[in-house]
C-alpha cells in the first residue's frame, strides 16, 4: 500500500508539472493531479502523527496551518488569494510525502534522480511552450527560479555519472542565465560553487575526473561569458544593477515597511494585514518571503518562519549526519535564504522538488543511525 501511495503521488506531481505544455492548464488533469497530491499529502500528514517527530517537522506544519488558518479567514473565494494558497498548499503537503516515504526507506538516491530528470524535462517543455518566443526577443522570464530549485539535486549523482552531472548543471545554469533574473543567476553561481567544492573535497574525484571537470569548467565558462557578451539585453541588465535600479523592488520594499512600520496598531503588528494583503492594498506580491509574511502574518509569522530556517540550519551541527549530507543540506539552505530574499519560497509549488530533497536527506540520515545502533545492540 506504501509504495502504491508513492508511486502515484510522484506519478500525479509529475503529470502537474506538464500541465501547459502537454495538458491543458484548466482541464481534467490538472484538476486531477492537484487533488490527488493533496489527498496523498494528508494522508501521509496523518500517517506521520504518530511518528517521531523533529524540530523542522512541527516548525513547518506550524507554518501551514498559520497560513490555512489565515486564508479561512480572508476572502477564501478570491481568485487570487485561492491560486497563491494553492502554491502554499501545495508547495506545504510535499513535506509530508517526502517524510513518511523516508521513513518507511521507499524512497532512494536512484528514485528522486530519475524523478527529478523528468520533472527537468517537463519544466524545459513548459519553458519552452510558454517562453521561448519571449526568450528571443530577450526578456526575463519567471522559469530562472524553477531551474534554480532543481539545481541541487545534482548532489545526488553518483561520481560515475560525471558526465551527466555536468552536462545537467551546465544545462540548468545556461537557462537561468538565459531567464536574466539577475536573482536566480546569483544563487545558481552559488550552488556550482558548492558542488564543485563537494566534488573536490567530499567526493574526492581522482586525478583524471578532476582535470576533466576543470577543463569542462572553463569551456562552459567560456560559452557562458559569449552568450552574455553577445547579449544585449542580459548586458543592459547587469548595467542597470550596477546603478541601482532593482526593478522596482526597493520602492515595493520601502511601502511595505513604511505602512507597517507607522500603523500603531497592535494587532497589525502582532498578526499582519492577512492572507495576500500585499497584493490586494499594493497591487503586487512582495516578492520577499520575509516582508510578505511581516505584512500579512505580523511578527508571529516571521518569527514562525525564522524558526523553520534555524530547524534546518540545527541539521548542519547535528553529528547523526555524515560531513557530506550536512554540507548537502547547507547548500539547500543557502538556496532556500537566498530565494527568500530575492523571490519566494514556501508559497511556491516549484519549491516542493527542493522540499522533497531536504527532507529526503535529513530522514534517510536518521535511518541509517538507528539501524546502526541497533546492530550494535
């Protein structure tokens, strides 16, 4: 029954993440798919009730039911507030999945690569569909952020797949680039850093690989600096940063800051404006996970949200984890801070595949710590 459970949730999160390019955006499927990934995801929220829990477990179940608790108490029939809940919804009952399946060992290295190769396929399809004619004419475009959030699951590649490795990051890093959301390039920079650090100095790559992945090195390099050199548009972008202008974010910023900060009203302060207030008084998100929830969640929801980021950083010092899975999950952390501050991150469906990995690493670990406890018993 387990693996019956996890075979179609992955199955029906799949089959959503090709909704637009293959399946209608508003048909059956997509219906479909999303019901099924939410009817699979409370089941295993309750299948994992009795289990034992950790820190990051209840300070993210506590994040989700504060958001459902906030969105029941808004305008619930509100198209927008409805599509931004359904990427929280979403986005918070992948946790759960991940968690159980973890538990019960059904899910593996192998699995979530041959997982997430599909869901890659799937988001260049949808890139494609949607974006290619805009790419062209060279403008940004919001898929910069979903390649991002695929990114560090090259970490689970074996060392015999080298080739594949690079030939992934240097695909996924290419498209990020051709997005220009200057704040996707930053963090894609920062998580091939990271794994070339992790190939050096914790995979311990020989003599040959190593000089091979080096010489891979500077020639994407090479074709990456040509493309952007030859691009106007990335080229203008990288100019205008260089003056300031941040696309507007600073002035979404300081309104933001510059409402709640001269409301004196407590109950603002303590608990927001409520579900998606940023875009019903401001027109527009704040595309900054910590003034959104500041604005609409108050103090309570930035605090709840700090504790989800300290539960995950507690993983990189806990010893029941080897040196190279806690590195692992400090590359996935940086990428979550980072994405909070330049995009956002728990209200985003495309940030499940990222969820799965991290819980997927953290419960695997303490797996494998139990069960070698037992053998010394």
């Amino acid at each position: 029954m387990d693996k019956f459970l996890r075979n179609t949730y992955f199955l029906f999160f799949l089959l959503y993440s090709f909704v637009g390019s293959v399946f209608e955006g508003s048909g059956i499927i997509t219906y479909f798919s999303i019901g099924i990934q939410v009817i699979i995801g409370l089941i295993c929220f309750a299948k994992t009730l009795s289990m034992q829990k950790t820190f990051l477990y209840i300070t993210w179940t506590l994040l989700f039911l504060m958001n459902t608790t906030w969105y029941f108490f808004s305008d619930f029939t509100n198209a927008y507030n409805i599509d931004v809940y359904k990427g929280i919804g979403l986005c918070a009952l992948s946790f759960y999945p991940a968690f159980y399946f973890s538990q019960k060992k059904l899910l593996s290295n192998n699995f979530l690569i041959v997982f997430i190769l599909i869901y890659t396929i799937s988001s260049y399809s949808l890139y494609t569909t949607f974006f290619l004619e805009q790419a062209t004419k060279e403008t940004t475009n919001n898929f910069s952020y979903l390649f991002v959030s695929v990114l560090p699951f090259v970490f689970l590649f074996p060392n015999k797949r080298i080739v594949l490795s690079f030939t992934y990051m240097f695909f996924l890093t290419f498209l990020v680039i051709q997005g220009a959301k200057r704040g996707a390039i930053i963090i894609t920079v920062f998580i091939n850093l990271f794994w070339l650090i992790y190939l050096i100095f914790y995979q311990k790559v020989n003599i040959k690989e190593l000089c091979m992945v080096s010489l891979s090195c500077i020639i994407a390099g090479l074709i990456l600096k040509q493309f952007i050199l030859n691009s106007d548009y990335l080229m203008r972008r990288y100019e205008i940063t260089l003056l300031g202008n941040y696309s507007g974010r600073d002035e979404i910023y300081s309104k933001i800051l510059s409402t709640w900060l001269n409301c004196n009203d407590s109950i603002f302060y303590l608990f927001g404006r409520g579900f998606a207030a940023t875009y019903s008084i401001f027109g527009t998100a704040a595309h900054n996970d910590w003034l959104e929830l500041l604005f609409n969640n108050g103090v309570l929801g930035v605090i709840l949200y700090f504790t989800v980021i300290l539960s995950v950083f507690k993983m990189i010092y806990e010893k029941k984890f080897s040196r190279e899975k806690r590195y692992i999950i400090f590359a996935i952390l940086f990428s979550w801070f980072l994405s909070s501050i330049f995009s956002m991150f728990y209200s985003s469906i495309n940030k499940a595949p990222l969820i799965i990995l991290l819980v997927y690493l953290s419960e695997s670990s303490h797996q494998i710590l139990i069960s070698s406890k037992s053998n010394v018993k």
